[in-house]
C-alpha cells in the first residue's frame, strides 16, 4: 500500500551545523522539576482508571453471552453448510453423488438446527434435511 501525502515537507531555516553554531556542546533539556508532586500524582491515576476501564472493556467483549459472537458463531456454522452445499453440487454436476457428504450434510443441519430460533431458517433446514435423506434412501442408505 502507498500512502501518498498532500502536503510537501520544507527544509527548516536553521543551520544544519549544530556543532560550529554551539561550541560548548550544550543541549536542550526541559525542566523536569517544574513538575509537581500532585500534577504526577493525578496523572499516573487517570492512567489507571483507563487502564482498568479498557482491560473491563475487552473481558465484557470475549463474554459468551456476546451478540456478535452468537452472530459469528452463527455465521462460521453457515458458511459450513454452504461450503458442504456446494461441494455437493459440484460433485452432481460432475455426474457423482457423494454420499458422504450428503451424511456430513446431514449431521451439519442436525448440530446447526440446535441453536436456530427463526422459523424460516428452520423450515429451510428441513427442506434440506428431507433432500439430502431423499438422495441418501436412493441408495439404501
């Protein structure tokens, strides 16, 4: 990826000879005293609290109660079952039937029916279920 800027860097005006503009070798140092003891002291107490309220706000994310892990649980088990789908009409289109994977189909809509709530995705996985134990009696199986 090329990150392209907008804006042109210019060449500062100072003099790139530090050592013959300063002779004795003194640098620039900030006053670390002007600090008090109380300004630090609050400091390094909101950098706790945020500290905290981050590593609370990461657990609450990994809980198992999670609607979005509920969502892409749902969504892995999903794209399983298409993935076992497709499989299957690719095999037909080839002139084969597969039956294994018309049993892993099967056991795939058996373990993702336990945790279904809409009733249209649930008569979708009878619809499947059905074809796949049609094919499967085709073949005493």
């Amino acid at each position: 990826m090329k990150v392209v800027s907008s804006q042109r860097t210019v060449p500062s005006k100072g003099s790139a000879k530090t050592s013959a503009a300063n002779p004795t070798g003194a640098t620039f140092s900030p006053d670390m005293g002007a600090v008090s003891a109380g300004t630090s002291a609050g400091i390094a107490s909101v950098s706790s609290l945020t500290s905290i309220e981050s590593l609370l706000a990461v657990q609450a994310a990994q809980g198992p109660d999670d609607a979005l892990t509920g969502r892409g649980r749902a969504v892995a088990n999903a794209t399983e079952t298409l993935d076992i789908l497709d499989d299957i009409k690719l095999d037909l289109l080839a002139g084969e039937l597969p039956l294994n994977k018309l049993q892993r189909l099967l056991e795939r809509v058996e373990t993702e029916r336990d945790d279904v709530e809409d009733p249209e995705l649930e008569n979708l996985l009878d619809h499947i279920e059905l074809r796949a134990r049609v094919e499967l009696a085709k073949y005493g199986n």
